[in-house]
C-alpha cells in the first residue's frame, strides 16, 4: 500500500520516540497504519495490545515478526500465580447463595420518581459481586464506596448509605477473590487487577495501545508508569462504554498527537452524515469518505421492503421486537446480544402479569403490575417499548420465548440485529438504524442528545460501507441537525 501523509505523520512520530496520540475515524485504517510503525521500529521490540482476543489473532497474522500481538488479559495472566487463574475453574456461586452466606436481605428504596424501588436479596448481592467489578477496572488499590453501583433513580442521600453499609462486604469479596486457597470462582477481571497492583514492568521498546477511549482506570495507570513508549489509538467519538468504567485515554494522555482522518470504509453520502455527527461534538475536522466507493443514506425504506445486513438497535427491547418482526417474515436471523438478558424480560413480564413485583431486568424493575408497564409504553417516554408490549400482549410470553430459539447463525443468516454496543469494531455493507435512539427536547423545544447519546448514534452510523438506513429516526435526527446549526 501507499501510505497517505496522514499514516507517513504517524509512522514518523513513532519513530521519534516519546508517548503519541493517534486520534483515528472510524475505518481510517489504524491497523494498517500501526503495522507500518512497527516495521519502522525494525529490531525493537514491540507489544500490540488490543481488546480482544479475535482482534489479537487477526493482527497477529499482519504485524511484523518484531510485534508481539496479545490482550492485557493475556499479559496479565502470563505473570499471575497459577493458585489465582486455576479459580477461574471453579463453579459461580449464585447471587441468592451469596445473599445467604453475607447475610444480605431484600430493601426498599424511595426514589426520584416517587415511586419505591424494591431490591430483592439476590439484587443486593449483585451490586457487591458489582462493586468489586468495577473496583477491579480502577486505578484505586481497595474498594471504595463509588465503586458500588446504585440505581440513579435511588435518591443520592439513600444511595450514600447503601453504598456505605456495602462496602465492607465488597472489601470481603475481593479478599476472598485473592486468597489462593479460597474455594469460590473469579473472573479474568481480578487476576488483571493483581496484575496492575503489583506495578508491572512490560517488556517492550514499545506499545501500541489501540481502542484506547475505551481505556479504563487500571490499563491507563499501568500504561502511564511504563519506561517504554507507548503510542495510543482510538476515537474520542466512539467511547461508548463509560458505564462499565471507561475514562477515555485521549483526554488523559497529554502526548503529541496525530490524526487519521480518511476513512476507507465509505464513501461521501455516509462520510458526510458522520462528519455533521462530529460537528455536533465540537469537532471541526470532518472524517472523509472514499470517492470512488458509491455510498448512500435512505430514509423511506424498512425491513422487510429491503434487505439489510445488519439492524443496530439502543436497546435489547428493540432487538426483540425486530427479532420477532423477522422471524414473522421468515427470515433467518442472527442475534448479538446477550440471550439471557433477553429471555429475562420475557420472565419478568410473564412475572408481573401474576402481580409479582421483580428487581431484573432493569426496563420493567420500576412497574408493579403489567398494566403500568402498558400505560408507560403508550406515553412519549416508553415508546421504546410499545412495539414489544404489544407483541406480548398479542401474541403472548411463550411466542416471545420461541422466537428466541429461533435465532440462527451468524454465517447461516440474512441479516444480524444487534446493540451498537456489540457491532463496535464491525462494517456491513448495509446498516439499518432502528428507532430507539434516545433524541430528547429541551427547554426551548429544541432536539438534542446527551453526549453518550450521541457517541453511540455516531459509531452506528459509521458500521456502513455502502448503504445506512435512516428512516426511523429522520425526523429528530433533521431537526437535531437542524436546531444545532450544522
């Protein structure tokens, strides 16, 4: 390949020497670019550090022989005692077992709303297991109060004490995760953060730190306390993932920085669209699209009139709902999602229409009875959900249940549905973009999203290569653009 002047910018940094920033758009060809700053280095030894471990594999295969390729998990393992990693064999203990054996009971919570927030025994057992979660992708060396996640429905006040009464049972969980000779399980979480903990020294000359806005407490302090230099890539515009700890190491990171702005994914049409994206989140530089690829926007065209490849929803409400529409049509249909989540709305709506209140999932824990759930489905704020109501109440829970056993392979199918969440890193030729994108109307009328929001509508838009579909959510999203000025 020819390097285009942005990569030659990048590749030169590198060389020099000293930490660099590489702020890369969405199909900018990081990859490619990062493989060409490893082979500047020549003889020097290299660590590519990525997510996951398909990411891994794949650069892998590309980089040269002087870069090693591997997750932060996998480095982390390799220098953690065997008596730690060998628990990850162990059986889960369930939440209610862990209720029993803490002593924890079930509570009820006024909230902002004014309606009571009940939480099951079970769920207060989730939020320490929880606690200790997030304690581990910290920088923090012990468990604090914040690190316990509390409903923000649940008024500060109340929020404060529950997370103070928690916090030493959190403390005691993760003394338990970390003693060799405990006999509960855990996660590839806690033998990272021991890794953190003991101040690791990473044998490289350099590092190449890629989907670094997605970096959360722990990777960025053991980053910053390398003698090494490490490079850091990302997209400020695609951190999509603060609620599970991510603190975007761009804005941390004071270092030099370059920019790859050319995106080799799409053309103009779609190019355009993500720039005015960008325009809304204060950035200035556009992301340019490829000219000789035909790209285009629709906005009057739905599923079943034309095939997509792929169907990105906000929620896993609208999966189902999308799921069942093409399932009705007789398309086969992969899923990306998590289908235990899924079935568990199924169980808690089955579980209200007999009157039980439920503390999970988290879109029906707040409604008593099922005719609430209806009523907020029919109002401006749940309309998320009223396609969904309706096919319960329609067609019933055990239908909802069916068609989630008739979900079909990725390689076996028409098309995928899927949360932007878990397409993040993925292209399709044609992307439909489903109507739960959360806009909101301010003061003076006008049409916004929160910055979370509007991250998250930006990396759907920039998942198509040739055709994005808009047809849902043209109006606000024109209106947005329109209202902003851009």
């Amino acid at each position: 390949m020819t390097p285009t002047d942005e990569q030659e910018a990048v590749v030169h940094a590198v060389k020099a020497g000293g930490p660099v920033k590489v702020k890369a758009y969405a199909g900018a060809g990081k990859t490619s670019t990062l493989k060409l700053a490893a082979q500047a280095r020549g003889c020097d030894r290299g660590l590519y550090m990525a997510f996951n471990r398909d990411i891994a594999d794949d650069a892998a295969r590309k980089f040269p022989t002087n870069t090693k390729c591997r997750t932060a998990h996998s480095v982390a393992r390799a220098a953690t005692r065997a008596e730690i990693t060998r628990k990850l064999d162990n059986p889960l203990e369930p939440a209610h077992h862990l209720a029993v054996r803490y002593s924890l009971g079930p509570l009820r919570l006024p909230t902002s709303i004014g309606k009571d927030l009940e939480l099951s025994a079970s769920k207060v057992a989730r939020m320490v297991a929880d606690g200790v979660a997030r304690f581990c992708r910290s920088a923090q060396p012990e468990p604090l109060a914040w690190h316990i996640p509390v409903e923000p429905i649940i008024k500060e006040e109340e929020a404060e004490h529950l997370r103070t009464a928690l916090l030493p049972h959190v403390k005691r969980l993760w003394q338990e995760y970390i003693d060799p000779a405990g006999a509960g399980a855990i996660n590839h979480d806690v033998y990272l953060k021991l890794w953190q903990l003991s101040r690791p020294s990473i044998r490289a000359d350099f590092i190449l730190f890629d989907e670094a806005q997605d970096a959360d407490g722990l990777m960025l302090s053991v980053l910053r306390a390398q003698q090494c230099q490490v490079v850091y890539v990302g997209d400020p515009y695609q951190q999509i993932y603060e609620w599970r700890g991510a603190v975007n190491a761009m804005d941390f990171i004071k270092a030099p920085e370059c920019a790859l702005t050319e995106s080799f994914r799409f053309g103009p049409a779609i190019a355009q669209l993500a720039s005015r994206m960008l325009r809304l989140m204060d950035e200035e530089i556009p992301v340019r699209g490829q000219g000789q690829l035909e790209s285009r926007i629709q906005y009057d065209s739905l599923p079943g009139q034309d095939r997509f490849d792929a169907i990105l929803c906000r929620k896993n409400a609208t999966v189902l709902t999308h799921l069942a529409q093409g399932i009705g049509r007789g398309d086969r249909v992969a899923v990306r999602a998590k289908l235990d989540e899924l079935r568990a709305f199924a169980d808690g709506a089955e579980r209200l229409m007999r009157g039980e209140r439920i503390s999970y999932p988290a879109s029906l824990a707040l409604f008593e009875t099922w005719e609430e759930v209806q009523d907020y489905a029919d109002s401006l704020a749940g309309r998320d959900l009223q396609p969904l109501v309706k096919l319960i109440d329609s067609e019933g829970v055990d239908y909802l249940r069916l068609i989630l056993t008739r979900v079909s392979p990725e390689k076996e199918a028409d098309y995928v549905i899927s949360t932007t969440h878990r397409v993040k890193g993925l292209e399709f030729d044609s992307v439909y973009l489903a109507g739960d994108f959360k806009f909101k109307t301010g003061e003076e009328g006008e049409v916004t999203m929160t910055p979370e929001e509007k991250r998250l509508l930006y990396v759907a838009m920039t998942r198509a290569k040739r055709v994005l579909n808009v047809s849902e959510i043209r109006r606000d999203l024109g209106a947005m653009f329109r209202d902003a000025g851009v």
